[in-house]
C-alpha cells in the first residue's frame, strides 16, 4: 500500500521499479518491474518498515539539529551505477545512502539549518560520467542547484537564487542530467516552467559566454 508517491526510478538491472513513497515521513519502496509485486522496502536509515513510527513527533526536524530517526518528509530518490540508492528527506536536509536491500552506507547533510517547511534536500540526479562522481540536489527553499562529492557528500559548490527571470528559480522542484551533463530543472508554484543549463566549458556554454559579453 502506498500513500503519496513523489517519485518513481526504474532499475532495468535486477528489473525493479524504486518508488518514493511519502507516506508516515517516507519510505523506500521496491516492486517487481514485471508483475507490481511487492519486494522490500524501508525507512530512514534502512529500517524495518514495521518500525516507522506513527507519532508525529518522530518526523520532526528541528533545523541545525541532529537528524530524526525517521523521515520528516517529502522523500526523493535515485540510484546510482554502483548500486546505492540515493533517498533525499528534503524536510530534514538530508540524504540517506543505501544499499539495493537497505542497509545504511552514510547519510550526509545539505545545509542543515534550512527551515522545515520546504527544506534543502530536493531532487536527485549524477553527472554523466560513468563514475558519476558528481551528486547533484535541487534546493526548493534556497533555490539553489547543489554540487557533492558522492564519495563522501561534501559539498563543492552551488548555483542559482530565487527570482522569476530565466536562469534564476522560484519553485525548484526537481532536477535531472542528461548524458552531456545538461542539467534540467523543474519548477512548481509560480514558477511552473523546466530550464536548461549547459555546461560553462561545452561548446554551447562557451558560445552563450562570446553572446553575452557582446555590447
């Protein structure tokens, strides 16, 4: 049973569908790309489904705090080459990195004093290489696009403010890479629109660069 998809990866490797689930905070949930059938699921830190909490309490993340043993809320997700499943509880800024089955790798945070009520950890998505050594997360609250060393979640840079004019973002929602590392961003309230942004050292990045420093 599920109760508010966010979003939905298919993994042709094993043939299983990822879906994130919102309901009590956010679970994992794993289905069999043929038949629907139900395989595994978890929640924060890869635990048991049986023992989310159904106290409201325990989805409460008071921002520059430690983060709750469950999700808060509003929970993403992507999975890597290598097999780990990249789950964003945008509400408590934060990303949980685990196993295929579960099992907890890290957990790392995105600017971790973000109010609640929208939070830092969006959408998920990796560079294009075949390490993918890039994580890349939309930021509704800051409006940002962030840079992380997937390796360990250090953050090395970002990109973007809030405003309605293009190349700025009011509502960012989602974010994707396609295989030249375009990146693509989605945005809901008022902003209701998908952009584009190309590399600065790609050949489209550097002729945008010759177009505006024309007088």
């Amino acid at each position: 049973i599920v109760g508010g998809i966010e979003e939905v990866r298919v993994v042709e490797a094993g043939r299983e569908l990822y879906v994130a689930d919102s309901y009590l905070g956010g679970r994992v949930m794993v289905f069999d790309l043929d038949t629907f059938a139900f395989k595994r699921g978890w929640g924060a830190h890869g635990k048991p489904l049986s023992e989310i909490s159904t106290n409201d309490a325990d989805h409460v993340y008071t921002p520059g705090g430690p983060p709750p043993k469950d999700y808060v809320g509003h929970l993403t997700l992507a999975v890597s080459n290598d097999g780990l499943v990249y789950a964003a509880d945008r509400r408590a800024d934060r990303v949980d990195v685990t196993t295929k089955e579960g099992k907890l790798v890290r957990e790392f945070m995105i600017s971790p004093t973000t109010p609640s009520d929208r939070g830092a950890a969006g959408g998920v998505a990796f560079s294009a290489d075949k390490d993918q050594k890039y994580l890349i997360i939309s930021d509704m609250a800051n409006s940002h696009v962030w840079f992380l060393n997937r390796a360990d979640g250090k953050v090395l840079g970002n990109f973007g403010t809030m405003g309605d004019q293009g190349g700025l973002f009011y509502g960012l929602h989602m974010v994707e890479v396609d295989s030249r590392n375009y990146i693509y961003t989605g945005e809901v309230f008022a902003g209701e629109r998908i952009q584009r942004f190309v590399p600065s050292d790609s050949a489209r990045g550097k002729l945008l660069e010759q177009l505006s420093a024309l007088p």
